[in-house]
C-alpha cells in the first residue's frame, strides 16, 4: 500500500464542488482535473478525475458517469477542526447555505463549538471549535 485518500463521487457538479471547497478553506488548491472528452464514457466536459487538497489533506473525486440510485451519506463525514470561534462560524455559515442542517451551531458537551450540515452538494461536514486546555481544566 502505497497511500490512502479519500473519493469522492459526484453526479455532475464535481468541479463546482471542489472549486467551492478550495475557495473557502485556505491552503487548498485543485491539483489535477482530467476531463471526459468527446466520444468517451462519460458527458464531454464533466470530470473523469480531479484531485485537489483541502488544508494539505489530498482528495479525489469524480462525476459518475453512471447514473446511481444513491449519493453521499452523513455517516461519512469530513471532520474540521477550527481554531477560532469566527473561523467555525464563517465556515458553518459558508457550507450550510443551501445545504441543510443536521446539527445546529451550538455549544456541546463534546466540544466548544460544533455544528454537522450537508452542503449544497451533497457532502456531510462536521465543524468542531474543540475545548482548549483551560476549558477542559474547568469541566
């Protein structure tokens, strides 16, 4: 075994995802897209293979060119962890619009700050603003 990386798989919007993905977190790029081209598998244009990194974290993905009776699933989620209360709220309030919202931004027992949402194409993300040495000190 060489690596692991998480894929995912897309019905059409791979590339406006992963532009909307890399455009929000910072230290994020897209690395590679390969694209179907005329007379292939897939819809010419759509993407055959991208591969880009959110915060240094490698992903893969595609746009099936398959139609699937299923998509993503929350229990399979990609897990942030913020450093600052504005930074979980600014991603929270960027991912949930037109997505929808599994848990509220709130205060919980297992975190400062957390809230769980499905955006706008599908992805569960979970956002956690985790207890610092102080908070956990007073528990």
């Amino acid at each position: 075994m060489t690596k692991i990386t998480p894929f995912l798989m897309f019905q059409g919007n791979a590339e406006a995802a992963i532009h909307f993905y890399t455009t929000i977190i910072e230290d994020s790029s897209i690395k590679n897209v390969i694209r179907y081209g005329k007379d292939e598998a897939g819809e010419e244009g759509s993407v055959m293979q991208a591969v880009f990194t959110l915060k240094n974290q490698e992903f893969m993905c595609i746009d099936s060119n398959i139609s699937h009776d299923f998509g993503f699933t929350p229990s399979f989620s990609i897990y942030v962890e913020c450093e600052t209360e504005e930074q979980i709220d600014h991603y929270y309030q960027a991912f949930v619009s037109g997505g929808q919202e599994l848990m509220a931004l709130g205060d919980y027992s297992f975190s400062r700050k957390f809230g769980w949402i499905i955006d706008k194409y599908g992805v569960s993300w979970q956002f956690t603003l985790p207890f610092n040495e102080r908070d956990r000190n007073n528990l």
